[in-house]
C-alpha cells in the first residue's frame, strides 16, 4: 500500500507526519500536557518515556507509515506545535479515523476542528477512502463538537463496549462518519 499523505497545510495550520528526529520535540509537548491528557488517552499512563524510548516508538511509527499504515502528525501554528493528530486504518477496509488531541495552552482555538477538516479533506485523496470516521468517549463532549461542528453523521455507539483504558473513559464510544460524497457535496 502506498504511505498516506504526510504534509497539509490548512486554514492556517500545518501538520506534518512526526519523524524519529523530532522525539525531544514530541516529548516536551507531551510532558506539557500529561494531566490534561490523562482523562481519556490510554496511552498516557506510559509517560513521561524516556528519550530512547520515544525514538524507539517513532521508528515503529515511521516503519508503519512506510508500509501504507497509519501516519501521525504534528499540528503546528505559526511554526508553534499545538497538538498532535491522525489517520488511523483501524476501522476496516475503505475507511479512515482520525485522532487527535491539543496542547492545554491552546484549546478553544478550532484548531482541532480545523485540523480535523483538512485531513477529512486529505483522505479523500487516498485511493480507495470513502469513509472517514471520529470515534471518542461517549463523555468527552468537547471532542463530539469537532465531528459535529464538521457536519459528521451520528452512527451510534460503538457495537462493543470497551474495557476502560483511563480515568474518564467509559468503555462506550459514539462513532461519526462522513462519506465522500457528502464531504465533496457540502
Ligand atoms: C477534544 C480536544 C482535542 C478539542 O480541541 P480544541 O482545539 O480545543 O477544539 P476546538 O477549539 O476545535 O473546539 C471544540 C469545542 O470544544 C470547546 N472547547 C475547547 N476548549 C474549551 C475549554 N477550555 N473550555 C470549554 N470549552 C472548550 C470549543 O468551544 C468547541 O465547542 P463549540 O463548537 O461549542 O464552541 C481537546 O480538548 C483535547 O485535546 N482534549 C484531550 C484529548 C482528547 O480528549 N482527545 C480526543 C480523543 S477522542
């Protein structure tokens, strides 16, 4: 499979895929946000890594990048990063889901709402993509505004519950999706 797309700029932000050289860059964003990040990323009771750790996490990154998988990005305004996102290809053949989180310092700005718009925009390019989706915890109310405010349609909630991975997360995901063909008809 051909690597996702790695760059975009859009609506004043750019967003570029995360490389292996930018691990001290990844660890200080993230270190700056370990409690705000705590309540619904899983992933966070893992941090702060160490730096050898986070070179390591970003070469597995890149090597799944390179062989057509997922890319994750860094969102960056005015040459400042302010958050992190993604197309992630776990949601089945002909579909992309997109992730994200910002910086603290930032919130309330639209910049995932604005992040989120180009690369819904970006994976339409993608040979094959018909479908993006934003899954998030059925609590996380600011995350639901992004898909919502993007014009995303309510799917429901995910079939499965999950066991739940941090403070806040429920187990229960609301799934939003957008088709090809309502995005380009909007
Ligand atoms: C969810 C998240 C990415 C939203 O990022 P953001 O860039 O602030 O979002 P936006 O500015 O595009 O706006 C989203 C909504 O949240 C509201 N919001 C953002 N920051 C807020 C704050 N500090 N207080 C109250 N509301 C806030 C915005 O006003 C907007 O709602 P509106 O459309 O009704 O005005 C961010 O809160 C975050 O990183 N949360 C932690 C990680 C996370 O939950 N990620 C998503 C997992 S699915």
């Amino acid at each position: 499979m051909e690597p996702l797309p790695e760059h975009l700029e859009h609506d004043g932000l750019v967003l570029r895929r995360w490389t292996e050289a930018d691990a001290a860059l990844v660890g200080d964003l993230v270190a700056a946000n370990i409690e705000h990040l705590r309540p619904y990323m899983p992933w966070i009771e893992h941090e702060p890594l160490t730096i050898e750790a986070r070179r390591a996490l970003q070469r597995g990154w890149d090597e799944v990048w390179s062989a057509g998988g997922d890319v994750m990005l860094g969102v960056f305004e005015d040459g400042v990063p302010v958050g992190s996102s993604g197309l992630h290809r776990r949601i089945g053949e002909g579909g992309l889901e997109i992730g994200y989180w910002v910086h603290v310092d930032h919130l309330g700005k639209g910049i995932a709402r604005r992040a989120s718009s180009g690369l819904t925009s970006l994976a339409f390019t993608v040979p094959g993509i018909d479908r993006v989706e934003i899954h998030h915890d059925l609590t996380n109310v600011r995350s639901r505004r992004i898909p919502e405010q993007l014009g995303f349609h309510l799917i429901g909630r995910s079939k499965e519950p999950r066991t739940p991975q941090a403070p806040a997360d429920t187990g229960v995901d609301l799934v939003w999706r957008m088709t090809r063909h309502a995005w380009l008809a909007r």
